[in-house]
C-alpha cells in the first residue's frame, strides 16, 4: 500500500494520548514504513507549515508524543531489525525505531546459539516502548542502578533533521570542540551550533539536554525529547546475561527501615542490579485493586503489617557469588529490622516473573484507578513525580514528600528506583480541588528538589508536562541557550511543540 498523510479523523482519536492520559490535538497523521515517507511526511509539514509530533509506543509519562496541532509522525510500522554486527567482543543489533522492547527481547534470546546468552539492560517497565521512544526519553528503569540509562547502551543513529537532512552517527566519530558542535551531515553539508554553558547535575538524570564538554554527537539525541530530529534507525549494543539471576522481595514495617536497608545494601552489595521501592499507599492501591480484579488474581499478597517492600536484584556469573551476595543481603536485612523468613525468592526465570508481574501491576493499578476517578473529573491525572538527588539526599528528600504529603491530606503511591535516589511520588487526586493542590505540592518539590543539585526528570523525559520545571532546575538563562540549540537544528520549532519549552 502507497504511503498516505491522511486527514485526521474520530478514528484516530487513541494517537492523541500517551499514557500520562494529557490528551491533545491533530490535524493529519501518517505511519511512514521506511525512510522515505518520513521525508516525505517532513517534506509535506514543511511545505504546510505544519508542526509533527514523532510517536513511538506511546508509553511515555509526560505527554511528550500528544500532538499539539499538525501532523503525527507515528514510527510504529517502522519496526524492522536490520542486522546483527559484531565490533571485538561486542555484539551490536541495528534496528528501526519503531521495534518495541518487547520483541527486540525475543529477538535477542533468539541470538544465544550463535552468540551466547545477551541481553539488553534498558528496562522501562512497559515492554510496548519503542526504541526510538527511549532513545529519545534515556529511558531507564530498575536496572540502571546497575547497567546505566538508554545512553549508555546506543552506539550510534541514523537521525532526520527537520530540513530533511540526514545525519549517521557512530559514537566516537563527531565529537564537539569544546561547546562548538560542527555536525556534518550525510551531504557533507555542517551544522554549526552552541552548546548551553550548564553542567548536568550528578544524579540520574533526563531532563533537558545531555551537555558536556567535548561531547559525543550520539550524546545530544539520546534524550531530547523528540526535538532535535527523528530517530530511524540505532544501533545498540547488547550485554552479556549473568549466569545468576536472582530476585529478592524484602518487607519492613516501616519506611525508616527501608531507607537503612538501601543505604546499607549501596555500602555492602557489589552485585546488585536494581535497588526497588513500593510505599504502603503503591500496596494499598494494588491490595485494592487486586480484591476486584481476576486478572490480578496471581499477584503475590503482601501481609497487612508490611508497609514498605524492596525489591534488590542480584546479577552474579556464578551460584557461589550469587549465594554470596545473598548472605551480604540477609545480614543487611537483619539489621535493618527486615525477616529474612518473610522474604520472597526467585532464582530462575519462572521466579522472577511474579516479581515483574508485580512492578508492572502497580503501576497499572494505579492507573486505573485514575481512569475511574476521571469518568467524574475528565480533566484529572495523576501526577507523578520523576525526581532524583544525590545519595545524601534520600532521607531528606523522602522527608520533604512525606511532610508535603501530610500537610496537605492527598493520596499518593510511592515506587521506584530508591538505588538512585529516585522514586515516583504519584499524587492521586480525588477530585479538581486536589489536582490544583497537588500541582501546587509537585512545583514546590521541584524547586527544592533543584536547589539540592537533583534532576526534575530522572528517566520518563520532559515532554509537555515538566517542560515549566526544566526552567527551574537550570533558570531562565539556560533555557535561552537550550532554545538557541534548538532553533540550530530546527528554526521553525516544527519537531515535537511544547516539549522541554513552554510555548
Ligand atoms: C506502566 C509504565 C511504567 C513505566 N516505567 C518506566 C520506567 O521504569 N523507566 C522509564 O524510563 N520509563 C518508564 N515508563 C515510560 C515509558 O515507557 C518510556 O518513557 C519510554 O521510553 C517511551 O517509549 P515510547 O516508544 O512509548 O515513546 P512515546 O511515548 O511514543 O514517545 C516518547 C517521546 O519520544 C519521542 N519519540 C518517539 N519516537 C521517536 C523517534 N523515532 N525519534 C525521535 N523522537 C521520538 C516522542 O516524540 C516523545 O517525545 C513507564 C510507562 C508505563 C506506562
């Protein structure tokens, strides 16, 4: 079938929204399958003076795929694997954008005959992300503790500018001179442009773009929001899957023995993966929804006088090293007030699928629950917090949410990767009224949350939603230099409106 930029219609209404549930507006959409159509799909938004919203899997938590007028770019039939090249040791796949995590999994499992066990650390939770999507968001997850962020996992894009030229990028081949980036494109034509003078904050971090000194090129698209150019194609480099995969579930009775149990488990544990966080209100909101749903039914049960859950994960290349680290684990546990009699194992792969069927639940459930509250208040959503500080921080920073929280009687549910620092506080408002003081809540944290040196975006991006905090966390004067950069790549701020900037 020829490709087609069809005018948008009712039938299309799902592409408005991603699932932060902000809900936006189109004038034509396309689902290019190749290179070509997205030229021509940038080629026609040019000439129409039309704005294009890139989408992937639309999984993003901050609204940075909702359209705002013009055209959507949806990549998701864009979704070949093209090849599997080696470099020394290192196995690398080159895939389109649109290949959802899901099945560049399977693809890599496929791999293990001809390349040993691999495996690809970025893990957002939600396997129906695409690759350009992370790309685009540094997509991370629980085993960045770990392995790093998306970044640290690309070696190269195949990038479209907003004028249509084509830019091939291989780590290490265009580096910046200094804060002067002299981009040669596929034409051998140069784009010359300014990088801001802000250093990043020493923290997970997503929010805005990556700027050091000297920078590598790939480093500038890997999390920016969709606005400096489309991702079609990447190439990404694979790990070796540990021989010893390990899950472990620990409970706590309460929230300061939690944060003693990170702390103590950064100090005492080399092999960990992942460091995993659910508060009493994440358990609640599942318990809740788990007594109404039969789809939930295998979840496993947390007992009623446990109100706080860590999940640790243990990477070791052997059962001797693995036993090791549990022990390491067990004895922190125990000092913390934790029972190691009530604490959930896995250690093969069935195992360790009843604890992702629990992250992934939580975060369902509570989605749900908003979609019920919104049949009353449409305009409500959650709003989730993304924020991360340095490791002094965590009580500090867990002290100001619980007293936020308290002051002002809203419902929350708290999970996520307290290894670094960074938990989703999700504000549950019942109703209008609590959605105005939430907000209110969420931009007080984010000043404080700057001022402590921490990133305002951990890993789900700026999108539309955070675009006002990004002007928090590096002030007014930063945000200039950022629009600069952009208007380099993209003077007529066609590529993704609204995202990282307030429009
Ligand atoms: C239940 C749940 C749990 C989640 N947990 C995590 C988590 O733990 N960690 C985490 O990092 N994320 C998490 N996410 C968020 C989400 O999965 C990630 O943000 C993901 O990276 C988005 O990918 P996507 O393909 O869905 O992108 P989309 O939502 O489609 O788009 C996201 C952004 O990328 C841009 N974009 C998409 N494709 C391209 C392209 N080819 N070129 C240029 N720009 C592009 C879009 O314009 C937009 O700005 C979670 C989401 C859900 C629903």
């Amino acid at each position: 079938m020829s490709f087609r930029i069809e005018p948008f219609t009712d039938e299309y209404t799902l592409y408005l929204r991603d699932e932060s549930r902000l809900t936006g507006a189109a004038d034509f959409i396309c689902f290019p399958t190749c290179e070509d159509d997205v030229q021509e799909a940038l080629a026609f938004a040019r000439t129409h003076g039309l704005c294009v919203t890139t989408q992937g899997g639309r999984t993003g938590l901050a609204a940075g795929c909702v359209p705002r007028g013009g055209l959507i770019l949806n990549l998701s039939r864009i979704d070949r694997i093209l090849s599997v090249e080696t470099e020394g040791d290192t196995v690398l796949l080159r895939v389109q954008p649109g290949v959802l995590l899901v099945n560049l999994r399977k693809y890599v499992a496929s791999l293990r005959r001809e390349y040993g066990p691999l495996f690809f650390p970025p893990d957002p939770t939600e396997t129906t992300a695409s690759i350009g999507g992370m790309t685009a968001c540094n997509a991370s997850g629980a085993r960045t503790y770990a392995y790093g962020a998306m970044r640290r996992h690309v070696e190269g894009l195949r990038m479209i500018l907003a004028d249509g030229r084509t830019v091939s990028l291989r780590r290490g081949q265009q580096k910046a001179d200094g804060r002067r980036l002299h981009l040669r494109c596929d034409d051998g034509s140069v784009l010359d442009a300014t990088l801001p003078s802000y250093r990043m904050p020493a923290v997970k971090n997503a929010s805005g773009y990556y700027i050091e000194e000297n920078m590598d090129a790939v480093d500038l698209f890997v999390g920016s929001d969709g606005t400096l150019g489309v991702v079609t194609e990447a190439l990404l480099r694979l790990t070796d899957l540990p021989a010893e995969i390990w899950e472990t579930g620990c409970l706590f009775r309460t929230e300061r023995d939690a944060l003693d149990f990170t702390d103590m488990l950064r100090r005492s544990c080399g092999r960990l993966a992942s460091i995993e966080y659910f508060d009493a209100g994440a358990l609640q909101v599942l318990k809740n929804r788990k007594a109404r749903d039969r789809a939930l039914r295998g979840i496993t049960d947390v007992p009623d006088d446990a109100t706080s859950l860590i999940f640790a994960e243990i990477h070791a290349p052997s059962k001797d090293e693995a036993f090791d680290e549990l022990r390491k684990l067990t004895s922190c546990l125990k000092a913390c007030g934790g029972d190691p009699d009530r604490t959930w194992f896995g250690w093969n792969p069935a195992g360790i699928v009843r604890f992702k069927d629990f992250r992934h639940a939580v975060p369902e459930s509570v989605n749900l629950l908003i979609d019920e509250r919104r049949k009353t208040d449409p305009a409500v959503t959650k709003l989730g917090t993304d924020m991360s500080v340095e490791d002094r921080d965590l009580r500090r920073v867990f002290a100001m949410y619980r007293e936020g929280l308290a002051e002002t009687g809203l419902q929350s549910a708290t999970w996520g990767h307290i290894g670094n620092n960074h938990v989703h506080v999700n504000i549950l408002p019942r109703n209008m009224d609590d959605y105005r003081r939430g907000k209110q809540l969420y931009a007080g944290w984010a000043q404080q949350v700057s001022a402590m040196g921490g990133a305002v975006s951990a890993e789900h991006g700026v999108g539309k939603l955070k675009a006002a905090f990004l002007e928090t966390m590096y002030g007014p004067a930063a945000i200039e230099e950022m629009r600069a950069l952009k208007r380099a790549f993209d003077p007529r701020f066609l590529l993704d409106p609204g995202n990282l900037f307030v429009v």
